[in-house]
C-alpha cells in the first residue's frame, strides 16, 4: 500500500475504509479475466493509484502507450 492511500484511509471514516477495501476487491476481480498487458497497467492506475507516467517510467513503456492500454482496458 502506498503512503498516499494509507494516509487517506487514516483519515476516512471506517465505513469509506470498508467501501474503498470491498471496491479493490471488486476491481481485482474483473481485472482478473484481461490480457496480462491491459491487467497490468489498469493495476497500477485503478489500484496502486499510480499516474500514467509513472506506469510509462515503471514499466519502460511510451506513456501514449500506457495512456491507449488504460483507455482499451
């Protein structure tokens, strides 16, 4: 988990924490079934809550390239 988000879940009340844990989950789940190139960067974006161009630099990608994978996925 990144400081961002761990800091915000600290400050939400435990209801949002719970919402916020249960809507991961469901993400998971349907990033599940993509092709591994679209699950891995819609991950990051959905997930880990990382910036396109920090997906770009992170994975050695062209950010038009991450930008086209999050818009497909």
């Amino acid at each position: 988990m990144d400081a961002r988000r761990a800091t915000r879940e600290r400050n939400e009340r435990p209801a949002a924490g719970l919402e916020r844990r249960e809507a991961r989950e469901t993400i998971a789940r349907a990033l599940g079934g993509l092709p591994a190139r679209y699950r891995e960067i819609l991950e990051r974006h959905l997930v880990a809550e990382e910036k396109p161009s920090e997906i770009a630099a992170a994975l050695s990608l062209p950010a038009g390239t991450v930008r086209v994978r999050l818009h497909r996925g």
